[in-house]
C-alpha cells in the first residue's frame, strides 16, 4: 500500500530551535540524575559509556537510527558480500555493536529512531545546500538538530538530566562571564569543535564530552582496559549516511527513488570570462576548489571557482583564482562569548578562523555586518572559501562562535 | 527493582506445569517419534497425546494437527500450501508472517478495515475472483484484540468454495475456540503466545483439505511437515492446551476486568487517552491505548527503566520502533500511531500490578508532555 508522499521541502532551518524550558533555570552538568550516552557502536562513544559506568553513574545507552542502510541499494555495490562495513552509522551491525557495548557493561540500552526527522533536518537540506551552490556539512546540521535537540529530548523523556557523547572536545563553566565554554580537544587530530558551532548554552549545559581532555591512543587503551568489546573497530568517517564519500551519487539515487528527475540539472563548465569549454551533470558535482572530474583540457591545472544555480554553470580558472580575503558568514552563533555589539566596535574582534574541518585556523579580523551577520577579513588571502561550510573563530582553543558562510 | 510483565501478545512465559510436563520428555523419553524400537514408541506415545489435546483446545480431530515451527510456519503453510500461483484475499491489519506469505503468492488482494479495525465480509465477499483460493484473515489482532467475524467470512468462504485460513495465534487460550462453530479450513496457533515456549506450533487442516508441504525431507506429520517432530515442544502445547481448556473461561473474565480497570482508571487519571479500536469486540487481555502530543517511543522506554514492560507495536530490525501498520490501517496518522502504547495482560498480573502500571503512567506521560510541549502539534505530518 503506497503511502502518500509530502512535497520535499529542500530548505534549511533557520538556526537552532530554541527550546522553551517552562521550569525555569537551566540545569548544570555535573547534577544529578541519569545520563543518557549516545553510543554509535564505535569505539569513542563506547569508552564514554565504559567510563561512566565504572565512575559509578547510571547510564542508559541510547543508539540513534538515523537512515536506513537498505535505501539506495545501488549505492552499497562496492563492498563485497559480508563485508563489514566500516564508518558508516546506522549499519545493523553497529547497532549490533552498540547493543554488544551495553551487554558487557551491564546497562540498559535502546535503539531510537530518529529516520524521519534525520531526513528532514539533515538529508534533505544537505541536498538542498549542494543544489543551491552551496557545499554542506551534514554533521553540524546532525549535532544541531538530531544529537544536541531531539537527542536530548529523548533523554530527557526518559528520565536522564544530560547526555554524553563521544565528541573530542571540551566543556566547561566560566563563573565570571557567567557562560558555558567550549574548547577544542586536547588532541587537536581529532578535534571536533569545527562541527559544534551551532551549540548553545542551553544545550552545552546538558551536555558531557568526557573524551576531550584525552588523546586517541589513550581511549584506545581505555577500551581495552575496560574490555570493550569494539576496542580494535576502525574509526568511521565524517558523513555517515553517504557510502564511500561521493555525494553527487548519493543525491543522483536519491532523486531517482523520490521519483524526481535530473535531466534539468545539466549545465555548462566557464571560465570566468564567459568562455564555454564543456558540460556537466548538475551543480552538485562541484565543490569549490575541485580539480577532478572536469574532463576540461587545458595548458595549466584547472580548478572549481564557484558555482551558479541560477544558470547551472560551473565557473572555473586557475589556482590563483581560488584566493580570498574577505568572508560573509551568516546565522552567527556566539558560544563562549556574549555576542558582540552590533554597532561599530571600538576595537575590532581579533581570531583564529577555520573555514573547513582540514583548514589551520588563520588569523583574522572580525566585524559585524548586520543582525546575525559578520564579516571576516583574514591578514592573509584564503584558498577556496566555499560557501555553505561553516566558519568557525577560535581564540587559541576557545571556541568563540562560529556561522555559515555565504 | 520490581519488574512487571504487561506484554503477553509478544510471548509468555512458560508456565511450570509446562515446564515439568516437558522436562522428562527432554531428558528422559528422548527417542525419535519415527523409530520402531521402545524409545521411539514411548516417544510416539508423548506426541500421540499432545496431538490430541491439543486438537481438543480447537474441537478439532487429532489427525487434523499439524505440529510446526510456530505460528509463522503455521500461516506459511496455510498460505503457500495452494501453490504459488493462486490469489488470495486477506486484509491490511494482518501478523507480518500472513503479508509476507501473501506476498509471495502470483497476487494478493488487501481488504481495508474500519477505525475499529473490523473488516466487513462483503468487502470480502467482493474481492473473491475465479483464480482466488485461498481467504486468509486474522482471528484476533495482535495490537488491538480486534475480534473479526470469521464465521460471516467463512460462509462466504464456503459458497465460494475457496480454503478459508485465520491466524488464531492470539485468539487461542483467550476465547474458545472451535474449529467448526467458526467454519475455518485452516487456522495457526503458537505455543509460546499459550505458556509454553518458544519453537512450536501448530496448524489446523480440516480433513479432506489438499496442502502440499513447505519443508521437504520425510514423511512425518502425514507428509505436511518434513523434520524430526519437536516432541518436548509439542508436550508443552499439549498441556498448554490442556491449561486452556480447563481454566479458560474463567481466567478470561479475570483478565478483561483487570483490562477494563486499567483503561477506566488511565481514561479517568490522565486527560487525552483513546483506546484504540475500543469499539470493536476484543480479546480479554489486550489494550491499545493512544496519548494525545505523546512519542510513544521515550514512553516505553521511560516505563521499562521503572520496570515496566510493555509495547509500542512493530520493531525494525535494529530494534528501533516504526509505526504500527496496524494502527495505520485503521486510519490513524502516523504521528497519532507513534502516540500508541500497547498492554496486553496475563497470568501472572493482577490488581496491583496494574495499579503500578497506571501510577507510571500518570507521572511518565506529565513528565513528557512537561519537557516536550511543541510535540503537542503533530512533528511528524
């Protein structure tokens, strides 16, 4: 029995969802009360449920269903017959994982489904951003509407004060600013702030990263001390619900099960003087800065300089073309600072600014442009600033806000 | 902590006249039933025995017992029995082992139900087509208790001249039932839904009725069903069986005034409750019930952590909930469907377990409505 499908909606949220709280004042972590860790089936988030539980906490483990696996079948053709897939959540034998975790832990466990609100909040504005020109970050999208919102919620529902995660970053409470701030992990390799901006003191709060304060190789050891079952498990990847990283496939599959077509995505690749020298498939291929998959000949490396929507082109040039000083950003959230002053400050704000996960933080001089707007103006010209990435500003390893680049 | 049991329609325990019934036939008369010497007769005679009683649970003849795996081999027998190339008729609210059998026929008609999860015999009756052999409908349904009128349906059945099968999987042991007062060609029960455990079943075929094997290897079971007979499992039927027949009657009144308690005092103690399907004839034991601005999901699990178990319907394979098909066919939204809790009573519950049950209701379901007012308009259209 079919069911009847809603039109797809392709749009972003407007920030996060402030979430009313009728009791009044915001509950502290370290409170007590439940904690409800939210285990993936890889090894980090194990080892904060292993923590937790020999620290004498009650913990409940909650694994997220979040996209299933058997969609897009076509997409899953390059692994063999029974092999175990590796980075990719949402696989039952994560679950199988997570659920084997809480076993020998001896905690309650449950597995969630949040398929429905995951495709509307992430997968489809992750679509929407690549089709729009754009290139998105599906985790921050994740972290600030499934794990750090309706996570929460669940926890709260059944009866947890705060969740605890496996992210490599830090927490902690300033009593003079009267803030929750938030600082890079200890181990800046895997550092995850970049994919947290969107965090607020609301749900900071709430919040435990009991793995920022330590290096890999340490929880590694811990999950062997603690006898984890999945202590050897290869680390996943970023983007869990896309298989072996290619996005335009992705999309390319998921158009064709919706039913939509693609034959009006096509469009022409130009150099930035309006010279035509080939086609492609649709926007969505293109990232700025990409050099594969041009199939353009020509005497120097040629590379992705924007995209256009609006004409379905593809602007390409030289690497030299790529560089850039100035950056808008937009629906600035300000995390361990109170948000500046909109007026013209007296002195203009100085930070480290990352404009994509792999980016060294360069510095860079920051002034407001409007309401939730601002301007960055780096000391030196940046390679491929790609709009729709995050730009976070960092203050050595405090995490000072961060928004979405235009 | 105390744990209580409220989900009977997904298994019950073994009872521990089961349990001594088919202990020694575990360790002691452990012959095959098929061998000639002593040890197979003795085991024979154990299986002889179960055979009829539990052919006595249905009023139905020994020989019309089929011992199977449980109640999903039950209904793929039934189902598949015809050969694959015939029509069947079934309806949208029936145990995923009846759709999925059906869906393995050439073509399957799905019959749709009321809001009280009945089906009417003339929707039936009109989706009878000449290739059609086989009706396949669900005695009671394993989320409601919807009761559906299987005599009505089997008449048409029989003027049609089409093998009439009804998954009897949580009617037995909570209604009488027999065979011929309801006119069924075929009907599955499950040992593990009766107080015996998991791993058996059995079908019932009427006399006369032809049905080819779905499992090839031997000629046991009267060439219905190939496989060394599981006869530990079909001792413990047996005496289930045996159980049913003689307490049946009144346990079932026990049941539905304890199942009619909790709905008054949840209706009574909580405002924005619906029983689902509660106008419809039900078994005893089971209880649909429907929580206005409510995710069912962090309610079950909020009550499980207190110690109380019960069910939200269906579960995928990662044992994440999903909405109840169920629930969708009788024309709730799947937001509304996701708002939906099921109790099912037995044995062991009583008076007071049910008031603990309703008292973790009370405060888990103001606990959720507090921390998540926006659920209150529906997330999920």
């Amino acid at each position: 029995m079919p069911e009847t499908t809603a039109p797809i909606v392709f749009a972003r949220s407007e920030g996060p969802i402030a979430v009313a709280r009728p009791e009044g004042p915001i509950a502290v972590a370290g409170s007590e009360g439940p904690i409800a860790v939210a285990m993936s089936g890889g090894v980090d988030s194990s080892v904060v449920a292993g923590m937790l539980h020999v620290r004498g906490e009650t913990v409940v483990g909650l694994t997220m269903q979040l996209w299933n696996q058997r969609r897009l079948p076509q997409l899953s053709g390059d692994r063999a017959p029974g092999d175990r897939p590796t980075g990719r959540c949402c696989s039952i034998e994560d679950v199988y994982d997570a659920r084997h975790v809480a076993q020998s832990l001896g905690i309650p466990y449950y597995v969630v489904n949040f398929e429905q609100r995951f495709e509307d909040e992430v997968v489809k504005p992750f679509i929407g951003e690549y089709l729009a020109g754009r290139t998105p970050i599906p985790c921050t999208l994740c972290n600030n509407f499934i794990k750090f919102d309706q996570f929460l919620e669940m926890a709260e529902g059944v009866g947890a004060t705060r969740i605890a995660t496996g992210h490599y970053a830090r927490i902690d409470f300033n009593p003079s600013s009267g803030r929750w701030e938030l600082r890079r992990g200890v181990d800046h390799t895997k550092d995850q702030t970049y994919f947290l901006f969107g965090l607020t003191q609301d749900q900071l709060a709430r919040a435990l990263f009991p793995l920022g304060g330590m290096q890999k190789p340490e929880v590694r050891a811990l999950a062997r001390q603690l006898q984890i079952p999945t202590a050897d498990k290869p680390d996943s990847q970023e983007i869990c619900f896309v298989p072996n990283g290619d996005y335009a496939a992705f999309i390319d599959a998921y158009f064709d099960e919706q039913g939509i077509s693609r034959q009006d995505l096509a469009g022409e690749l130009v150099t930035a003087d309006g010279q035509v020298v080939g086609e492609h498939s649709g926007v969505h291929h293109f990232t700025v800065g990409q050099r594969r998959g041009l199939r353009v000949a020509a005497a120097e490396p040629l590379y992705v300089i924007s995209t256009e929507p609006a004409t379905r082109r593809v602007i390409i040039g030289r690497n030299d073309e790529l560089l850039r000083s100035k950056v808008h950003v937009n629906q600035v959230n300000w995390i361990s600072i109170a948000p500046p002053s909109e007026a013209p400050p007296s002195q203009p704000l100085r930070a480290e600014v990352k404009i994509r996960n792999k980016h060294a933080a360069s510095p860079a001089t920051i002034t407001p442009a409007g309401t939730g707007r601002i301007e960055i103006c780096f000391d030196e010209p940046q390679r491929a600033v790609t709009p729709g990435q995050g730009a976070v500003f960092y203050s050595g390893d405090l995490v000072l806000g961060g928004g979405w680049i235009e | 902590m105390q744990r209580y049991y409220f989900d009977h329609n997904a298994t019950t325990p073994v009872s521990p006249e089961v349990l001594q019934a088919m202990m020694p036939v575990l360790s002691e008369v452990y012959g095959n039933a098929s061998s000639i010497h002593h040890y197979g007769q003795m085991a024979r005679q154990r299986l002889d025995e179960a055979r009829r009683q539990t052919a006595s649970l249905l009023c139905a003849a020994p020989e019309e017992i089929v011992f199977t795996s449980g109640g999903t081999e039950a209904d793929n027998l039934a189902l598949l029995g015809f050969g694959r190339e015939a029509h069947v008729i079934t309806t949208t609210v029936e145990h995923p082992a009846v759709l999925a059998a059906a869906a393995q026929l050439a073509s399957a008609t799905y019959v749709p139900v009321d809001s009280r999860g009945l089906v009417d015999p003339d929707d039936i009756r009109r989706a009878l087509r000449p290739d059609t052999k086989i009706i396949s409908v669900i005695h009671a349904n394993n989320e409601l208790g919807a009761l559906q009128p299987i005599e009505d349906i089997a008449r048409i059945a029989q003027e049609a001249g089409v093998a009439f099968h009804s998954d009897g999987v949580q009617a037995a042991g909570k209604i009488g039932v027999d065979v011929n007062q309801l006119g069924v060609t075929l009907y599955s029960i499950a040992g593990h839904k009766l107080y015996a455990p998991k791993g058996v079943g059995a079908l019932f075929v009427r006399k006369g009725t032809k049905l080819a094997p779905i499992l090839h290897g031997g000629n046991h079971e009267r060439n219905r069903r190939a496989g060394t007979e599981n006869v530990p499992g079909a001792v413990a039927l047996g005496c289930a069986a045996q159980w049913i027949i003689e307490h049946c009657p009144e346990e079932s009144r026990r049941l539905e005034t304890l199942r009619d308690h909790l709905e008054q005092s949840v209706l009574d103690r909580i405002s924005g409750v619906h029983v689902n399907g509660g106008g419809a004839p039900r078994v005893c034991n089971t209880s649909n019930l429907r929580f206005d601005g409510i995710d069912t999901e962090p309610l079950l699990i909020a009550l499980d952590l207190r110690g109380f178990a019960v069910s939200s319907g269906s579960a995928c394979s990662s044992g994440a909930s999903e909405p109840s098909h169920v629930l969708t066919a009788i024309g709730l939204t799947r937001e509304q469907a996701r708002s939906s809790l099921r109790i099912s009573l037995g044995r062991a519950n009583d008076l007071a377990q049910v008031d603990a049950l309703v008292e973790a209701l009370v405060g888990c379901v103001a606990h959720l409505r507090r921390i998540a007012p926006s659920k209150l308009a529906p997330a999920y259209a």
